[in-house]
C-alpha cells in the first residue's frame, strides 16, 4: 500500500522551521514544505523586510540543499485590493472597506486561509499535514485533528525555546527575532509596539504606504486596531523622537 503524503506548514518562523529540521533528523517522511505568502501589493510582500530576505535569501535555499520541497502560495488578491474595495450593499454601499477587523480579519481569509484550503483540496486522500506546536502549547496542541495534522514538536519533546535554539545552531532562525516574538504581516492590527516601532524606525517606505492609505476618505472605518487610527500611532512616535532630541541637545 503507497503511504500517505505527508506536508509541512512553514511559515519560516522558529516552530515551523524546527518541525521541519526535526523530520530530517529522525527520518520522518515528508515530501514538501507549504508556505503562504500574503502580499501588500502585487509587488510588495507582506512579509516583515528582515523576514521575507531571510526566507528567500536563506531558509528556502538552505532546505532545498537538504533536499525539501518547497511549495509557495500566493492569492491573486492583496492588503490594498481588501482595503480599497467597496462595500456593494447594506447602509455602507459604495465606501472603501478600509483595514481589517481585529479578530475577525479579511486578509487572513481571503489572502492565506483560501488559498491553503484549495492547495488542500488537490492533495490526496489520507494526506498527513506536520504542523509547528510546540510541547508547551497544550491548548494549541488538544485542537489538533488527531491523524491529519501531527506535531513532531510534540513527538520530540521540543519547547518553544527547544525550537529557537535548534533553529539557532542551524542558522536558521528568522532575525524578526531581535525585535518581537512573533510572526505576521507588516500592516497586521494585532502587531506589538515594538513591531510597530520597528516598522517606523527601519521602513518608513513601508510606514508612509498605510499613512497613504488613512487618508483615503470614505472608509467604512477610520481605526487602524481597537483603539487607534494608523496616523496616531504615528503622532505617537513623531512625538516621542522630538522628546528624545530635546533631551539629547
């Protein structure tokens, strides 16, 4: 009997990375790794800068070396063709859709789950799918559907911290780590402060591209996240680098 297919979610962060390092260390079969990835624009990735390099630039090349099969998805459909699409019916009819909502995000549906649930939809039946949890995450590990998705971070006994060390020694662990501890787009409304900050400080180019897109009138809101417009975030951090001039002059 031919065995099942068995894939790898990647999304090039520590766990998934790991997962991946773990099934060719211990022989565990696997015929390709699947990553996602959500785009800006047509030509700008959604991808952190620092991580979208390390992906193509290192971790890609480094797992074909090793003889890993990576499959790259993308959506025809972006951040800026979500934000500025309009509303077609309903009390809102005809203003821009604007960002998405915290918790309930269109770019998430539409720009990675979508295309993932077609790319599954070709696979065959019986296909095993490795997925990056660790042993520490219990709550993540019990939703797992026990057959089809395995975590060998599990199997092994890898923590979170087991993960970013092997990564580490390996030399493939994302630089996104030096400034958060988690991955995501760029333009995300869950994104940390210091993504934010880090964003300002390192790509203004990017920085000046959601200012851009607050500007645009009509939208069906004005928030960025929960609680702020992308533009006062960005007043915030105007303000506190004046604060640090005057106190350095």
């Amino acid at each position: 009997m031919e065995r099942p297919k068995f894939i790898a979610s990647c999304s090039f962060g520590k766990d998934s990375v790991a997962t991946l390092l773990l099934a060719l260390e211990h022989n565990e079969p696997l015929d390709e790794a699947v990553y996602c990835e959500v785009m800006f624009d047509k030509d700008v990735s959604g991808e952190v800068p620092e991580h979208r390099d390390f992906i193509y630039e290192t971790a890609i090349p480094a797992l074909e070396r090793m003889g890993v099969k990576v499959v790259v998805l993308r959506s025809q459909k972006t951040y800026v063709d979500l934000f500025t699409g309009r509303i077609t019916r309903g009390p809102k009819k005809g203003m821009v859709r604007s960002f998405p909502i915290c918790g309930k995000c269109a770019v998430q549906r539409d720009c990675k789950v979508r295309p993932i649930e077609r790319y599954q939809k070709a696979l065959p039946p019986g296909t095993v799918q490795y997925v990056g949890i660790a042993q520490d995450e219990q709550d993540r590990l019990l939703r797992l559907e026990g057959g089809r998705q395995v975590s060998l971070l599990e199997k092994y006994n890898f923590t979170e911290k087991d993960a970013w060390e092997l990564c580490r020694k390996a030399g493939l662990l994302s630089p996104v780590y030096a400034f958060t501890d988690r991955g995501g787009c760029w333009f995300c409304p869950n994104a940390k402060r210091a993504e934010l900050r880090h964003l300002y400080d390192c790509h203004p180019d990017l920085w000046n591209r959601m200012l851009a897109l607050q500007a645009i009138p009509g939208k069906t809101t004005e928030k960025f996240n929960r609680t702020q417009r992308f533009s006062d975030i960005d007043a915030i951090f105007r303000q506190e680098d004046q604060t640090a001039l005057g106190r350095a002059a």
